[in-house]
C-alpha cells in the first residue's frame, strides 16, 4: 500500500520547520543529494531541505546504488552551511541524524 504525497505546502508552513530557508519536494530525482550539491554551489543557498517521493539513482554509504520506489519512503537531504567547520569532521553527521530522525518519528507517530 502507498502512502499518501507529501502535503508540500503544509511542511513548508509548519512553525516547526522554520529554521529552513526553504523546503522543496519533488515527484522524482536522481539523488537529493546530489541536487543539492549542485545548488551548493551558489554561496548563498544554506538551510535548505529536498524531499523525493522516488529516488532512481542515489548513493547510499561505501558508494553502493541507492533506490526508493514511489512512496516507498522518504528520501531527504538537507543543505546547512557551518562556518568554521571542516567538512571532513563531519563524518558521523548523517548517520547520526537519521537515527534522530527515526527516534523523533517514533516519539510523534507513537510507532
């Protein structure tokens, strides 16, 4: 069973989420992450989160192939910028957060 899309415009207004600039979700992409990389580029883009209803060709951990059927799950990566901080010390971040992920879903959804 599928489940429903995701209600874009209410994520993007909920108080809870206002520490991001922006919040973009799509249908379908290559990789979240690898869209927003590309908008790193621009020095000004920071706090920003992109969520993929599918997912047809990302890279999970020890570049190993990385797909999400439609609905399936969420695919999300986010974009912060932090001053100071070398990129190489964070190599535990994304890891850590999807744990935090899970256990806030867990506490909210009562699963």
């Amino acid at each position: 069973m599928n489940r429903a899309p995701i209600d874009a415009p209410r994520l993007s207004s909920s108080p809870a989420l206002s520490f991001y600039e922006r919040i973009d979700v799509v249908e379908s992409t290559g990789s979240t992450n690898a869209d927003l990389v590309a908008r790193a580029a621009d020095p000004s883009v920071d706090r920003h989160a992109l969520l993929a209803e599918e997912q047809v060709s990302g890279r999970g951990r020890h570049a190993r192939a990385w797909v999400s059927p439609p609905r399936a799950q969420i695919s999300l990566s986010i974009l912060v910028r932090l001053p100071g901080i070398d990129p190489a010390a964070l190599g535990w971040l994304p890891l850590l957060t999807g744990i935090a992920v899970v256990d806030a879903l867990r506490a909210a959804a009562g699963l």
